[in-house]
C-alpha cells in the first residue's frame, strides 16, 4: 500500500520524472513504494490498471496522450534549444565521420610513405654517381632536403617570384642527371601538387630530353612526362619588362601513357632558372585553350617547384622508357 511517509519525495528526488498526472490534472507522485515494489510509472494496485498516487490517496492516472497546459508550457521550452538529431540523421552523420576519419588516416599512411621514400628512388649509388659533381647542400639549421623543402612550403609566393627574377641572367651551369624535386611556395595548389607522388626530374642535355620521376601505384617507380628542353623565353616577365630568358620544358610531344590514370602533361609548360649552384626554381604554367586553361592566355598555375642536384647519372634512354615493374620482370625472365 502506498503512502506519503513512503514516496522519496522528501529525499530531493523529482516526484515526477515522468511528468504523469492524474484523470483531474494533479501530478502523480514518484517514485513511490507499492506492495513491496517502487514504481516509478502508473502501476496495478489492488487489480486496478494505471493507478498512481497523488500525494493523498490511490486515483487513475490520465493516459500519455493527454496534454496539460504544463506539459505545454515544457514542450514550448523544449523548442527554445536544439533538439538530438532523428536516428536516421545521426546514423548518417555518423557514417560520413566515420569516412573523413578513414580518408584522413588513409592520407596520413600515404604521406609517411612518401616523406620515408622521399627522393630515394633518384639519390645516388656506386653504380650511378656522377664523378666530379658536388651535391647540394641544405642552408644552415636543415639537416636534409626534406626539411628544407617543408620550410619552402612556407615561402610566400611573391617571394619566391623576386628570387626567380633575380636569377636573371642565366648561369653557366646546365641541368644534368638526375635531381631530388619538391613543391614549394605557400598556396592551395601547391598543397595540392604535394599530394602527388613525384620525386623530382631526369635531364639528358645532349639529347635535349627531361623526365619526371612519379611512383605508379602499380607500375612502380617510372620516368613520365617526357618533354623537350632547352633555353627559351620566359613567360615570367616583370611588368613593364622586356624578354628575359629561362630553362623551358615543353611537353607537346609528351607520349599520353593510356590505361596509367596518368593525367595528359601536354596542358602544361615549365621552366626554371639556377638560383645557386645545384638548385633550380621552377614555375609550372598552364597552356592556352587547354583543359586546365581555357582562357587564350598564359596561366601561371600558382606552383614553384624546386630541384636540387644530388649527384646521380641519369639512366640510359631506354632503360627510362620502361617502368619499374616491367623492368623487374624482364630482369627476372632473363635469369631463368
């Protein structure tokens, strides 16, 4: 039997967390103990379904559906703050969280792989060191290229513009071997140009030729983006300024690697100038009436990059028209 002396309400608890009232609008009183048993909802007492306790005597409770101008008032303050999102909602949310995260750890795994792979497929060995050649040196305070090319990332892009107009007029020194390359310069399309696995270029200066140096997903470490080089005009030319000349790199004649996912390089132009010996700045633009430039103009696309000479012979030829992969496996059909 339930009686006030044993209700909780004295104890500090809510009488009513339910917010259950009875068939004339008085609040039921919980929790409460009835035949042994503590209720905290309209309870059977005595046979008699949905009964509660007003704080006097055992009367019917009104059902759930019954709207008083109290619970009115609540539900209006209820409106005031955000309520919890409906599940199908919260589920769906909670599945694109979860494949941000996953895509966040994905790009995190890619860029320890290449900041542990960083230059390695063009630094030097016994077999491909070029004699007499003097490597590049990081500044005072780097203790590696890499480092040095994480500070470049800094470098606002207007500076990195007056350091190329400097380097005007060209030096005497001519882009052999292999070079260790990175994106440099502060902008969103450099962070974007970092995302891509390319480690730097490959210059034959006899024959006029350069390559880039990308690791494929499948096909390994390879020699893409051919292009013709030579000195030509620049297309970074101070306003007001006459013709000054550059390294160019022309990739009209650029083979299109099909079925790669390689994208066509023929859209593009570079051209770089030594700014001291053994590094190169370079500017990457994009050519008129093309995919990325539509416009009958010269696109600067907001990328420098930067080479530094480490001292490795460039590869024959032949051997850098062939991917890594199917280069392995020649080597293997040859031994058996």
């Amino acid at each position: 039997n339930a009686s006030p002396e044993q209700t909780t309400e004295q104890q500090g608890l809510d009488p009513n967390p339910l917010r259950r009232t009875t068939l004339t609008g008085s609040p039921c009183v919980f929790p409460v103990v009835s035949e042994g048993a503590v209720q905290t909802d309209c309870f059977t007492w005595q046979g008699q379904q949905e009964m509660c306790y007003d704080g006097t005597t055992m009367v019917a409770c009104a059902p759930l559906t019954t709207t008083t101008e109290a619970d009115e008032e609540t539900r209006q303050a209820w409106r005031i703050l955000p309520g919890p999102a409906p599940p199908v909602f919260g589920r769906a949310r909670n599945r694109r969280e979860e494949r941000r995260e996953q895509q966040l750890n994905r790009l995190d795994e890619e860029n320890r792989a290449r900041e542990a792979r960083f230059g390695r497929p063009l630094l030097p060995t016994n077999e491909t060191r070029r004699a007499q050649c003097d490597p590049w040196k990081p500044p005072l305070g780097f203790n590696s290229i890499k480092e040095f090319c994480d500070h470049m990332l800094t470098v606002p892009l207007t500076t990195l513009d007056q350091t190329y107009a400097n380097a005007y007029p060209l030096t005497n020194e001519v882009p052999t071997g292999c070079y260790v390359g990175c994106p440099v310069g502060a902008s969103p399309q450099t962070l974007e140009a970092i995302a891509q696995p390319w480690y730097g270029k490959c210059f034959w200066p006899n024959e006029g030729v350069v390559t880039n140096v990308i690791q494929h997903p499948v096909l390994g470490d390879m020699h893409a983006f051919k292009g013709d080089v030579s000195v030509g005009n620049s297309w970074s030319v101070p306003f007001g300024g006459g013709n000054t000349q550059a390294w160019v790199i022309d990739y009209s004649n650029t083979p299109v690697r099909l079925f790669t996912g390689l994208r066509n390089f023929r859209q593009f132009r570079d051209e770089f100038r030594f700014v001291e010996p053994g590094m190169i700045l370079g500017k990457m633009y994009a050519r008129p009436f093309t995919e990325r430039n539509p416009l009958p103009i010269r696109m600067f696309t907001a990328v420098f990059f930067a080479l530094f000479e480490v001292c490795t012979e460039s590869p024959s030829l032949e051997d850098a028209a062939v991917p890594e992969l199917i280069r392995n496996m020649q080597a293997t059909d040859a031994v058996v």
